[in-house]
C-alpha cells in the first residue's frame, strides 16, 4: 500500500480535517502548529498460503495524534478511529484496517499530547 491511500483516507475525513485542516502528513516532519496528525510506516508483512505468497499483504502503521490540549487530541483520536473502521465497510475502500493498540504520552518540554494508534492494515 502506499502512503497516498492512507493519506486520502485521513486528509478527506470532515471530523479529521476540522480539527487539523490541512495538516496531516507522513513522518518524519516538523510540523510546528498544533494540532496536527501524523502517520508512519513501521513493518510490511506478506501474507503465505499453502500456494506461496499470496497477494494480500499487511502492514503496521502508526498514527500520532498530537496537540497542545488533551481535548483535542482525544476527539482527533475518536476521529482517526471512526475514519479507520469506515475503511472496513466503505464500498470505495482503499484497504482494511484493525486498531491494534494505543500509546498515550505527554511531551513537557513541548507541552504537548501524543496518542499514537497502531494499526494493522491489509490490502
């Protein structure tokens, strides 16, 4: 999957893109205005049949929710969850994806909230 998919799939979300704008993007960046999300590639895993490698293939993506106040990151948090599990019902679906975990941490040199989501996606 490229990022471009995931990208369409954040950056056209009316929940998300009214709490970023525009401001979503693929790691690394230093995007310096809050709040923002961002996205990053961490594994690429083929899936094997009794046939070989078969065309599926799934990959782990991490979502960071970032943002100067906890309430806006976790309503960007609700948001990217409810736009990741319309991708599992959507009839124009870019992929599949399953929430696989949740990581909260609080940055007090920055002052800022960081929930990055985990993600299985296959496509």
């Amino acid at each position: 999957m490229s990022a471009s998919k995931l990208q369409t799939v954040l950056a056209n979300n009316a929940a998300i893109t009214a709490i970023v704008g525009q401001r979503v993007k693929l790691a690394p960046t230093k995007e310096p205005v809050y709040p923002h999300l961002v996205y990053e590639f961490q594994s690429d895993e083929p899936i094997v049949d009794l046939q070989g490698i078969a065309s599926l293939t799934v990959q782990e993506w991490d979502v960071l929710c970032v943002s100067d106040t906890f309430t806006q990151m976790d309503a960007l948090k609700t948001a990217v969850l409810n736009a990741m599990n319309a991708q599992n019902t959507d009839s124009n679906k870019e992929f599949y994806s399953t929430w696989l975990q949740s990581d909260y941490d609080y940055d007090q040199e920055k002052e800022i909230h960081i929930q990055t989501l985990t993600f299985k996606i296959s496509y």
